[in-house]
C-alpha cells in the first residue's frame, strides 16, 4: 500500500509539475502579445478615393520618403532629419533653422516615380494627397501589402473645407506614429495661442475686410475662400473675407469688393514673389482701391496658406500682421 500511495503522490505532482508549466507558457504568451499591442499605434489616414484606412505601426518608421513642403518641414521640426531616406518637391526652401540638418537629406527636384521609391524600401511615406494617383505611386493599399505605411496630409486634397483643426491632427498624428507626442503638442499649442493673441486684440474693433488669392496668367485671380486654409486662419482671427468663395473673379469684380487689405499668393517659380506684388500695387485699373492706396498689398507664400504643416504658425502671424499692424509693434 505504501508503494502504490507513493506512486499515486508521484504521478500527481508530476500532472500538477506539468499543468503549473503550460499556465505559465500561456501566461507569457499572453503577456508578449499585449506587450506588442501596447508599443504599436494606430492611425487613421486615407485611400485615394478619400475613404478613412486605419494603418498600424508596430515600430517607429527608419525609412521615410516626405513629398511636399508640408511633410518634410513637420519631420524636420520633430527632430526626425534622420530618418528620412528621401526628400522632394519643395514650393521655397525649408526654414532657416532647418537647413543643415535637411542639406543631410537626399532630394529630388522631381517627385521620384513609383519605381524609384520601391528602390529605396520606404517604411513610410508622408506626403500630399496628389502623389498617391494613379500615374504616380498608386493607392496606399498597393504600399501596405508591401509593408509600407502612408500618411496623406488632410488639406492636401483629402478633406473639404480646409480647416486648421486638420493641420493640427496631422502633427498629433505624426507625432503619435514616431513617438514624439510632447513636441507636436507644443507646435499645435504655439499655433492656438497666436489665434487667441489676434482675437483678443481684435475685440471691440470693426472687422477688416481681407481678401485672398492668387494672380492668374488670363489676368483674373483665383480665390482662397473660407474653406481653404488661409481663409479659415483670416476668419479664425476675426477678418472679414469679402471674397468668401473659391473660384475666380475679375479685375472688375475685385475693384468692386474694395478690400482694406491684400494678400497675394506666390509659389515656386509659377509666381515670384515679387510678382505676386506688382500685379498688384502697379495694375492701374486696382489703384483706386484701399488696399492698393493705403499700401496693404502683402505677398504670401503658398506654404502658409495651403496644406501648411507647422507653417501654419507662420501663415497665422502673417495674416494677423497684415489685418492687425499694430499687434507686432
């Protein structure tokens, strides 16, 4: 009997020995799983045909490709210059403070073809909504089966209207993906108190009529209206946009509409900056004009009011200083 009690003891605490092993192999399955879960983000961007997609990170990227003036200057002012692989299609030249780290960049004055870009192994691609057509790199889905994660900025074609809440979730959003989440939430912080600062000022005080667009080669100018970028930032901090539609006007229709301020859209070598000016200030049929009399004609560049990144910043002062002179002595 003491035998046969010692063998039952025996074969029990070897069931027990074994059974205690899985529950902790399981156990430590379970563990590596929600670890991972935990490291990895998930983001929302966007196909080509502007429907949401949700794209999960499981590390943070080491081999991006930036396109457009937006894109790239978000990476730099994150501090993330080394892990951009590639760089392309600037509309001006990177902010001062961001030179040299982005002279380390590789660039392409042209937007590398689809074929180039699988050549370099992306991880990541960040860009504007145009690059993922067709002709160009194709849907984003053609890249995640490939492994490769995209991100579109929202007022780059992706959503109507432009507003400065979308500008503000793509540098959250990036910020969130490369794991730099107290940086972009001080960019959008920086960006919010200027729009308080211009608002407070304006208190009490009638609204400037303002009006934004580009001048184009037929002669006529094309509107920046509320539901662009730049209009949202006019009506954010307090102007009134006497030209509230995107579209086309007329020299005649311009005169007719008087605005107390001007601001004129330049880009690239399309429109000069200079240009941008004196067909302007020196057009004579626009001379009886406030804005044009009263010398508050400003050239603007395109990258403060479209798809603006964190010029957004900048496109906010420009416009506040232009409606506002007085606010900067």
């Amino acid at each position: 009997m003491k035998k046969n009690l010692f063998g039952m003891l025996a074969v029990a605490m070897l069931i027990f020995t074994g059974c205690g092993a899985t529950e902790s192999k399981t156990d430590s399955s379970t563990s590596s799983k929600d670890k991972k879960s935990e490291t990895s983000t998930v983001i929302t961007t966007y196909n080509y045909e502007k429907k949401p997609v949700e794209e999960t990170f499981e590390k943070v990227p080491e081999k991006v490709v930036a396109v457009y003036q937006s894109p790239i200057e978000i990476m730099l002012a994150l501090g993330l210059e080394d892990k951009m692989i590639a760089a392309s299609q600037l509309d001006t030249d990177v902010k001062p403070e961001f030179k040299e780290a982005f002279d380390k960049i590789k660039y392409y004055k042209q937007a590398p073809s689809k074929e180039e870009v699988l050549s370099l192994d992306p991880d990541f691609i960040f860009s504007w909504y145009s690059y993922f057509a067709p002709e160009t790199l194709g849907d984003v889905s053609f890249w995640t089966d490939r492994n490769t994660n995209t991100y579109m900025a929202q007022n780059s074609g992706v959503k109507t209207p432009n507003t400065l809440e979308n500008e503000y979730e793509d540098i959250l959003n990036i910020g969130k993906i490369f794991k730099v989440e107290d940086k972009a939430q001080k960019m959008v912080d920086d960006m919010k108190k200027e729009i308080d600062k211009s608002i407070k000022f304006a208190e009490g005080k009638e609204k400037v009529k303002a009006v934004i667009f580009e001048v184009n080669k037929d002669g006529q100018y094309r509107i920046y209206g509320a539901d662009s970028i730049g209009g949202d930032m006019a009506q954010q901090v307090g102007a009134e946009l006497v030209a509230d539609k995107n579209g086309n006007i007329t020299k005649e229709e311009l005169v007719k509409l008087n605005p107390d301020v001007i601001f004129s859209v330049y880009y690239g070598e399309s429109i000069e900056e200079k240009q941008a000016l004196t067909s302007i200030t020196e057009n004579e049929a626009l001379q009886n004009m406030d804005a044009v009399k009263n010398n508050r004609v400003y050239p603007m560049v395109l990258s403060n009011v479209y798809s603006t990144g964190i010029r957004t910043l900048d496109g906010i002062q420009a416009i506040s200083k232009g409606l506002y002179p007085d606010l900067y002595k």
